[in-house]
C-alpha cells in the first residue's frame, strides 16, 4: 500500500511543488488548504505523514499540530512543520506543539524526501499497529501475553468485540464502521488510562475485535466502565430515526429481513487468578469462548472466566 501524505497549506502554488517533489517516490497525496480542512481530513483517512505550514487560516499550523498529537489515536501520526526563513519563533511554537520535525521554506527538495524517509522508517519501527485505529497488532498482543507467561505474573486478558457490527456497516457503510471501530478504542484507552495499571496493554485483534492485558484486580471496574462509556456513546452513532427506534431494519443470513438491535459490546475476560495457563494460544481459545457467552446476554456485557 503506498504511503499516504497529507499537504497542508493555503497557497496552491507550494502545494503543487511539494506534489511534484513527492512524486518521486510515489506516494499518495491529499490536500487540505486551512486547519479545519485539515483536522477533517486527519480524522477521516488512515495516514502516513503530515506536512504542515505553520501559518494557514481558520486553525493554525500549530493548533493543527496541537489537535493531532491529543487525540489518542492520532498521537503517533508524524508531522512535519513547514515554517517561513528566519521565523525561529514558528519552529520553535511548531515543536512545542509536538511536531517531530521542520523543514524551511524554501526547502530543498532532497533533504525533504530525506527527512520524509527517516520520520517514516521511525514510525514503522516503534509501530507494528492497526492502521484504523494505531494500536498495537497481533504481532505485539502474541509477544506481550508470552512476555507475562515467561515472567509468571499474574494477569488478565479482556477479549472484546461488537455485537450486530456486520449488519450496521451494511446500513451506515464502511465509513461511518471505522469511525465506530476508532471511537471504541477511544473508549477502551481512555476507560484503561483511568482506571488500569500504568502498563496495562491495550491492542486492535482486527475489525471490531480488541483486546486489553491487565491484572486481576483491576477487571470488574474496567470492564463496567467501558460497557457504560460504549452504551452512552452508542446513540450518536446513528440518525434519529433508527435513534428513536432502538433498532435498524437489516436482513439476516438468509436474506430475511428484521429488527436488529444497536450496536452493542461483549468481554470475555480470561484470568490466571482460577486457572495455569501454559500458552497463547490457550488464552484466545478461552477468550472466544467466554466472548461468546457474553454475547447470549442482554445488551453489553462481560463474562470473566471463574473456571478452576
């Protein structure tokens, strides 16, 4: 897939240029000409990079920068500042504001694609993640269960997923499902950052599967806190009418039509405070199994395993 750039700046002429630079190494490019334009743009397309003037209207470069790096799923998208010759005072605000990098205009078409390569070689390493939501992937979730088997600490794994997700995509389409999937991780980091241990783990299985590693102690007052973030969240999620109805029209497996609940969230939490746990794989068959178990139960809801 090719690296996806967004431009931001208010004067085409530059824009042009940096599309022709950027040419070179065929990435995609995506133009925004002020900060509202770009913080819309940031929100709706998974992407690679950000080079960003410092001085554009409506929300400045700045704020722009600002925006992105408090948003908790957005944090570990690079942006680079483009700042004015001699404006000392712009790249320092630009990095204060938590850019990962400047460039000066006029630039030098080469120490840009440089600079571009370097910042993306970086993200990549410190980044095997989801590309909707950046969080961490399988590769991380498999290497973190077996880092906390090997040092036999004593841990939890909630596995979670939507309930009725497949038929609200058919309806709402794609793009309102990944901001589904985005606003849920929002939920579970917040929800983990206030209420788990500073190293709880947090990552994205796939689609609408995700999972957190905690302790124990710490399962019953997540999980609830999650399930009453999610149920508050669901509303906004669709228009008024299927709102007011508590239900959309969709059809089933075999083309029937019917009532299908709101989005719903269901945990399978698998704990090694009843049961020895000897491998990975034992968790996420365990975890499926208590997933669904949770799923047979009404709305939101979780099941902890309490199996000796």
């Amino acid at each position: 897939m090719a690296v996806r750039i967004l431009i931001v700046d208010d004067d085409p002429d530059i824009r042009d240029i940096l599309k022709l630079t950027l040419s070179e190494e065929n990435y995609e490019i995506f133009e925004a000409k002020d900060g509202e334009e770009a913080v819309k743009m940031v929100n709706a397309k998974p992407l690679d990079l950000v080079l960003l003037d410092y001085k554009i209207p409506k929300i400045d470069g700045r704020q722009v920068c600002r925006l992105i790096k408090k948003d908790l799923l957005l944090r570990h998208l690079p942006v680079i500042m483009v700042t004015g010759k001699g404006d000392i005072n712009d790249k320092v605000n630009g990095i204060d504001a938590g850019a990962d990098d400047y460039v000066v205009k006029p630039f030098e078409p080469k120490e840009l694609l440089a600079r571009i390569r370097m910042i993306l070689r970086r993200t990549e390493r410190d980044l095997e993640a989801n590309p909707l939501t950046r969080l961490p992937g399988n590769v991380s979730i498999i290497n973190e269960l077996q880092r906390r088997l090997e040092n036999k600490e004593k841990f939890a794994v909630c596995y979670l997923d939507l309930d009725k997700f497949k038929a609200y995509n058919d309806k709402y389409g794609f793009e309102h499902g990944d901001e589904v999937i985005r606003e849920t991780a929002r939920i579970l980091i917040r929800a983990t950052h206030q209420l788990g241990n500073p190293d709880d783990f947090i990552g994205h299985i796939g689609g609408d599967d995700y999972c957190i590693v905690t302790t124990p102690t710490k399962v019953d007052a997540l999980c609830l806190k999650i399930i009453k973030d999610f149920e508050a969240a669901v509303p906004e999620f669709y228009n008024e009418k299927d709102r007011k109805a508590g239900y959309i029209i969709g059809k089933d497996r075999k083309g029937v039509e019917q009532k299908i609940p709101l989005l719903s969230i269901s945990i399978g939490v698998v704990t090694t405070d009843t049961r020895k746990i000897d491998h990975v794989a034992q968790i996420s068959e365990i975890g499926a199994e208590l997933k669904e178990a949770a799923k047979h139960l009404e709305r939101s809801n979780y099941v902890i395993d309490k199996r000796k």
